[in-house]
C-alpha cells in the first residue's frame, strides 16, 4: 500500500479529466445566476512566475467555490500578446515577433494548466491574433466617428543618433538605452483617445465601486485630479492673451511675477527674435527634463526672466514674465500667476530669483511679514491689501472675485483635471495597427469596417535601427484611398497596448463571433465581472482606460453597463526575504520547480495559506515543506478511513445527504465524541464559508480545514482506544488488512460526514487532491461539481443550562444559555431577549449581576 500521495500520478489524471470532460466550460443558463471571475491576463514573457501562480490562485478558489455555490462561473484566460518585449527579441535574437509570442503562450499555457486552474480553455484570447486585434481596431473606428479618437501633434523622445523614437523604457537617465546619446523631444503627429471628455464620469462613478479597494480608488481620483478655480485674462504688453489657471484667485492681488512653461507658444515668439540666446538654451535645456524631474518637490526649481510684462487684469500693473521649469506646458493654459507669499513654491522661486513677496491673506490674529517669511501662508484668512476686498473673508473673496474678473471680461469659473487625453500611438511593429490611411486628396480616411482587419504584415526586417518595420513593408505602407481609389498611405504607427486590454473582458464574453466584437445579448448575460483580480501596478492607467472604454461602449449601446468591473480585489507581491523576487537579485522562486517538486496543490495551498491575498506574502521554503506534509496528512487519513469501504462496498451510508439525514434524525443517539467532531466539522463549514465569501480570507480559511483535519484524527484514536476488547477479538489487528477491516467497522456516519466535508472545503483550495478523496470517499462525479457543504446550526448547538432572569431580585423569566458562558455574554444574550426588553420597557438599568450557571439579576430604576 501507498504511504504517501503521488501527486505527479494524480495531478495528470484529474487534469487529464477535466479536460476530456470539459469540466470548465461554460454557457448562457438563463436558469442560472452567473458568477465572471477575473484574472488579470497575462504578457506571454516565457514563463509563469509567483506572482502569476497567486494571481490565479487567488482567481481559482473564488471560481471554484461560485461553481460549487451552483453559479453558472466564466472564469476565462488569455494573453496581452502585443509589445515592446516580442520586438526586442526579434532585433535581438532574430525570432520573429509573431513566433517569439506563440512559443511563450505555448509554455506558458502548458504552465498553467499544470496548476490546474479551472480555465474555459476554448474561450482563450490572445490580442495579438487577427481574429482580436480585427476588433481591436473597429473599436478605434467607433472612437473615431464619435469624436473621441483624434490626430494632433506631441512630443516624443527622439534619439539623434539613432533618429529613431524611443519608449519611456528606452529613456535611460535622459539617454538612448542603444547609444547612450542624449534624448531629445520631437514633435510628431499621433492619436490621442478623448479621455478627458469623461473624466467628470470616471470620478463620479468611483462612488460606485463599493467593492473596490479604498486605495485605488483614491489613486484614480488623484490621477483625474479635479480642480476647480478660475482662468484669469493676463495680458502681455504686446497685447499676446497671456490666460492661467489658479485655484487661489482669492490670491490675485499677490501676484508678484507670472512664469510660463518653455513649451508656451509666447516663449516660441520671443525665442523668434534675435538677440534671446540665454533665454533659448535655458528652454532646450528644460524640454528635455521629464515631467517627473520637473515637478518633484525636491527638483530645483529654476528660471529666466523673460524680458517681457504683462497687466495684471484687476490693478492694471507690469508684472514681469519669467520661464521655468515647474510649469508644465499640458496643465491649465501652461502658464501661472506667482504668488510667494501663499504658494511655497513660489516663494522659494521668488526667494531665489530676489521676486517681491506680498501678503495679501492674514491668518486671524497674526501679522505675516513679507520680508522673512520662511513658509507660505496657504490657509484661509483675511483679505489684506487686496482693494476693495480688504477685510472679508478669502473663502468668500473666492467668489467675489471671479465675479468681477467675469464682469470685466477678465476671466469665469474653471474647472481643471490632471487627467489628459490618451496617447495611443506608438511607432513600434508589434501592437493592433491603427485603421486609418492618409490620401492626398482626401486627407484622414478611417479604413472601411468590412475591410478589417488591417493585417499587420509578417513578412519584414527587423533592424537595429530602432525604426518600425512597417515603414519599410511598401505593401503594407501603399494602398489606395478608400473614398477615391488614389494612391494613399497606411498609418505605419500601432496602438499602445493598454487599447488591447480595455476591452478583452467583453470579448471573452463571445470569443469566437465573427460578426461582432461582442454580441449584445452575450455582454448582457455575462457583464459586469462579478471579481477582477490582479496587481495593483495596473490600479490607475489600465484599470482607469478599461472603465473609459466601458462607459463609451455603454453609450454606444453595445453594452448594458458602464463600469466593468463591480469587485476588485489587488493581491500583495510574492517576496523573498523581503525582496520582490527579480532576475537581478537571483531571489527568484521558480513555479515550475515547486510544481516538479512538490505538485501543484501544495504551490497553492502555499500560497494561499501563508498571508491574506491583498499583504505582501514571503517566500518561505518550510512553509512549502509545511504545505507539502499536511496535503500527505489529509491523503493518509483518507486512506486509513476509507481505503476498506471499497473492499466491503458500500455499506448504506450511501451520499452525503443521505447521510446528513441520517444522522440528524439520530441525533440523540450519537456519542459525545461523535457529537464534538460534529461540533467541528460545522462550525469549519461556517467558518470556511465566511473567509472565502466574504473576506477573501483563505488563509485563516485553510487554517480552519487544518484544525479540522486535526480533529478527525483525534476522534479516530479516541474512538480506537475506546474499544480495545473488539480489537483483540480480530487477532490484536496483527494483519494489515485486519486493520482496515477493523477500521472500516469504525465509519461511522458522523465520520463519514467530516471526511466528505473536508474533500468539498479542499476542492477551490488544492483541486487535485480534492478529487482524489472524492474518488477515495466511494463517491461519483467530479467533487467540484459537487454542491458546496451548508453547515447544520443544530450541530453548533453547545449543551445548555437554565439560568434565571430577575429584575431588582424577583424572578420574571428563565432561559437556556450555553454552558461556560462568560458575564459579559450572559447579560448580553440576556438584554436581547425579547421578554426581557419588555419587562425593561420605560425603565432605566442600572446594572446586571450575573451569577454564572444560576441567575442574572437586573437593577432597575423607574
Ligand atoms: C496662483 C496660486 C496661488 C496658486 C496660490 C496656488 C496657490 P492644482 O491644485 O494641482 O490644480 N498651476 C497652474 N497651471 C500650472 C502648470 N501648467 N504647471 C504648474 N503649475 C501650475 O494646482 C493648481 C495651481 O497650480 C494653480 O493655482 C497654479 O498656481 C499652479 F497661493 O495659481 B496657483
Ligand atoms: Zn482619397
């Protein structure tokens, strides 16, 4: 006989099964709730890593136990195939792109089935096939004609050397990652997604996500950063508008100097005139800073003075027009009023470059001083020589103020997002081509629907020269225009790849339909994703384009609602020693060994085991070792419960509910061992129930499972011991086989419940097992098509005695409360009795004594 589980043997079976019964799969069952379970999908690097194997661990026990709660569960997979990595491969190692991509799905797909996560296989997606990416790009058509996918001319980084453009990844400390030259930025034309004509939705609907973490929640407020404020009329001496935007125009008469961002287009004119050389190296210089450099608390802040003045619009004063660094061109109208003395940056600009500072706003009771102060006043206060505002307060001076800056014409209410419109276009090979074509006499023309899709050429070079391929695929590059037939060119950028996880969601919904990128009545039964699951990296950008995409497919009524995503749920990284696990700190833990090793269930129970899904979780190879044995705990009890009913057949204890009745209706008749492994296996059912339904808590969950475990083998030898005389009348058990026979007399039906309950509580957590102790426990079908285990609240009835309730030492009442109960919850259960409160009705407590065992007596008053 086997004394240990051979994972390898069983993982390959019941995986094989499930495949050959399509155990997974899923339909439409308009008699069934559905339940879409959601795993983040992944890039096909080339092989799985640990924080994969959580990802999907995590996703498998809630799609696991849906399935058992009797959901209808789509719990699909697929890959983010597109990008930057397949590229580099292929000017690297001279693999095409496409194979490279192919060859990792492949691994990676063996991969995860080897961790036999409870995927619809036949609903798989890969952004990268032709049969996506065609809907891929008929989605950019979509945008298009409403307005919402447009062509203006941006910045990019551009390498001299290579004349090529490089990715924010290629940018290493402001060089060419290829020749180490100095990045510049270039202007190109590309398209840009309309997000920002929503960003008043994307923030008012956060609200709706209540099954959301708080935390991104908040990251994506922060990232649509509303604010409102005014835009106020500046004027250069010239008579160039100069217009910014302020939050504070409670401020306006503070206004000591006004800076523009080197990119504003008044810069461009004075660099225009001759004699400006200072000024036109200081703006190169600061072009090529990034946005992160620039605007850093701790980047040094630095300046030039224009030259230029303009008139304040309320005093009618020169104010000087510097240049610097910290405005940001694509922010309100990319230039600022500077106010030192309530702006901290500003004072440190102002301090810096000897500016006036001047109080316009007194904190009560205190008198600032221009001349020394060290920090900004940023509070409300005041009005202080402000005019005819002088002596109100600045809240109130807010809006007194855009109302004479309206009636003047000088400027209105306004409201700014940090939010700004999405830059799809990249100048690379491997990403959903953009359908649009360039005619000389028709100008833009977006590319017929019943021509998708653009196929993305395979047949081209790939060179080191940083240059997209498809510039030099003259097939591809030359077509005819299709509103005048004449010569016209393809667009040869591609769209970023946060455009082919916008949507996959709804394609798994219907991923096969060659009509449609979703049929509305398939996104009607499946939508929204009950759970999404993933890293938290993906908290602002793809979540915030996903949620974009949904509300305008909502308004283009191709979907029932617009928000995808109801709960989500950002499991915590996988570390070892405390560091994220990475090629370069060699820390790496690789699931394939683990898998080899030590099998699929125990990477799982592992992992879920050893911290909540949304904490960090160490890596910790005791703690494998620790998972390991109690996988081989749980098979051994199995085997020496049951291995015998097989032998004897099945002896009328029959299924598990059959069983459940028959043991509530001897109930009485149970010993108080059987009685307390009762107690145990249902208050386990409860207590695994409430961690994975509602808290996510699999780790206390499998803790839970673990004390169970424990407890049947306790009631299994208090049960041997107690009957030594029947032992020695079957020969002292001197055979194994004796044993077994011996022990299967022992099977009780309350036995018989803990074991079947323990295979159906293991099923989301280490599938394969599962399984196996179904099959072992003498039982049919597949135990995750099995109905999850409800727990029997008479089982968790503890023995009980009577106490009496006496209100100012008069018996009114008696009750029944468990047996050991504590004071606190004496009166407590007390207090809550119905017959109780009506006796205290209109009168006031005073205290209750409890006398433990004997009595609870209310001291009333009134
Ligand atoms: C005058 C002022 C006085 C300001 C004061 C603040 C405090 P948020 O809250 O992020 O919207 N600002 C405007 N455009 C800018 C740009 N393109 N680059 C850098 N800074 C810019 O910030 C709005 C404030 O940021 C605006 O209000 C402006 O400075 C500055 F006591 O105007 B304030
Ligand atoms: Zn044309």
């Amino acid at each position: 006989m086997e004394t240990r589980y051979n994972f390898r043997l069983s993982e390959k079976k019941w995986q094989e099964r499930w495949e050959r019964d399509n155990a997974y799969r899923v339909g439409e069952d308009p008699n069934r709730q559905k339940y879409y379970c959601l795993e983040m999908f992944p890039y096909p690097s080339g092989n799985l890593h640990m924080g994969h194997v959580r990802n999907y661990a995590i996703g498998d026990v809630v799609a696991r136990y849906h399935r058992m709660r009797g959901f209808a569960v789509l719990h699909p997979m697929g890959w983010d195939a597109f990008g930057l990595p397949a590229e580099n491969a292929a000017i690297k190692h001279g693999i095409h792109p496409f194979r490279w991509t192919r060859d990792n799905i492949k691994n990676m797909r063996r991969q995860l089935k080897s961790l036999g996560v409870s995927y619809d296989w036949s609903r798989e997606v890969a952004a990268c096939h032709p049969d996506y990416y065609r809907w891929t790009e008929w989605l950019f058509l979509q945008l298009y004609h409403r307005g919402l996918a447009y062509r203006k001319q941006a910045a990019v980084n551009w390498c001299p050397a290579c004349a090529t453009v490089l990715a924010n990844e290629q940018v290493v400390n402001g060089r060419c990652e290829r020749c180490d030259t100095e990045v510049t930025k270039k202007n190109l034309n590309q398209w840009f997604f309309r997000i920002t004509a929503y960003a008043d939705r994307l923030l008012a609907d956060l609200d709706k996500l209540q099954g959301w973490p708080e935390k991104v929640r908040i990251m994506q407020e922060n990232w649509i950063g509303r604010s409102t404020g005014a835009e106020v009329q500046f004027v250069a001496e010239d008579g160039t508008p100069l217009p910014v935007f302020t939050t504070r125009p409670d401020t306006i008469y503070g206004v000591t100097y006004m800076v523009l961002a080197p990119e504003h287009p008044f810069v461009g004119r004075l660099l225009e005139q001759a004699g400006n050389e200072e000024l036109r190296s200081f703006v190169n210089r600061v072009r090529v800073q990034s946005e992160i450099d620039r605007t850093s608390t701790e980047a040094e802040k630095v300046g030039i003075f224009t030259g230029a003045h303009a008139i304040h619009p309320l005093t009618g004063e020169r104010i000087p027009v510097w240049v610097a660094n910290y405005v940001l061109p694509e922010y309100g109208t990319g230039a600022v009023m500077g106010v030192p003395a309530h702006d901290q940056r500003d004072l440190e600009f102002a301090r810096k470059y000897r500016l006036p500072v001047r109080v316009v706003i007194q904190p009560l009771g205190q008198d600032l001083d221009a001349a020394t102060m060290a920090e900004a006043y940023t509070e409300p206060g005041l009005m202080t020589s402000s005019g005819e505002f002088d002596g109100i307060d600045s809240e109130v001076a807010k809006l007194r103020i855009i109302q004479l800056l309206a009636e003047r014409g000088r400027g209105r209410e306004q409201v700014n997002y940090r939010l700004r419109d999405w830059l799809i276009s990249r100048q690379r090979y491997w990403g959903a081509p953009i359908p649009i074509v360039y005619c000389d006499q028709c100008g833009i023309v977006p590319v017929p629907e019943a021509d998708l899709p653009v196929l993305l050429p395979l047949d081209v070079a790939f060179e080191p020269t940083g240059e997209s391929p498809l510039l030099k695929a003259k097939d591809f590059l030359n077509t005819s225009c299709p509103q005048c037939g004449g010569p016209a060119r393809r667009e040869t950028d591609t769209m970023d790849t946060f455009v082919c996880s916008s949507w996959y969601y709804l394609r798994y919904c219907d991923p096969r339909d060659e009509e449609h990128a979703f049929a509305r009545d398939k996104v009607d039964y499946w939508m929204p994703v009950d759970q999404y699951i993933g890293g938290v990296e993906h908290a602002i950008l793809h979540l915030l384009y996903s949620r974009f995409f949904m509300k305008v497919l909502c308004d283009l009524e191709l979907t029932p609602v617009d928000e995808p995503f109801t709960n989500l749920l950002t499991q915590g990284m996988v570390l070892k020693d405390g560091a994220k696990m990475s090629k370069s700190k060699g820390n790496v833990v690789s699931p394939e060994e683990i898998v080899e090793h030590y099998g699929a269930d125990t990477a799982r129970l592992f992992i879920l085991f050893a911290a909540p899904p949304e904490r960090d979780l160490d890596w910790s190879d005791q703690g494998v070792e620790g998972a390991y044995r109690f996988i081989n705990r749980v098979w051994r009890l199995f085997q020496s419960s049951v291995v015998s009913r097989q032998s004897s057949g099945k002896d009328g204890i029959g299924g598990a509910s059959a069983n459940q009745d028959l043991i509530t209706h001897h109930a009485s008749l149970i010993t108080p061992e059987e009685r307390q492994l009762r107690y145990a296996t249902h208050r386990t059912i409860l207590k695994v129930t409430e961690d994975v339904s509602t808290r996510f808590n699999f780790n206390t969950a499998v803790s839970a499972i673990m004390e169970l475990v424990n407890a049947v083998y306790q009631y299994q030898s208090s049960v041997v011991s107690l009957q030594p005389s029947e032992k020695e009348e079957i020969g002292g058990a001197n055979s194994h086989q004796d044993l077994i026979t011996h022990h299967s007399s022992l099977i009780t039906p309350v036995l018989h419940e803990s074991l079947v309950s323990l295979a159906l509580l293991l099923a989301p957590f280490t599938p394969h097992l599962a399984e196996e102790l179904w099959e072992m426990l003498g039982e049919d079908g597949s135990v995750h098509q099995q109905r999850w285990p409800e727990h029997d609240p008479a089982a968790l009835v503890v023995e009980e005695i009577e106490i009496a309730v006496q209100v100012n030492g008069r018996v009114r009442d008696r009750l029944n409360v468990p047996t050991g109960i504590g004071e606190g919850e004496m009166e407590q259960v007390v207090l809550a009795q119905q017959r109780v409160q009506d006796l205290l009705r209109g009168k006031e407590l005073v205290r209750a004594i409890c006398v433990p065992g004997k009595l609870v007596n209310l001291v009333v008053r009134g």
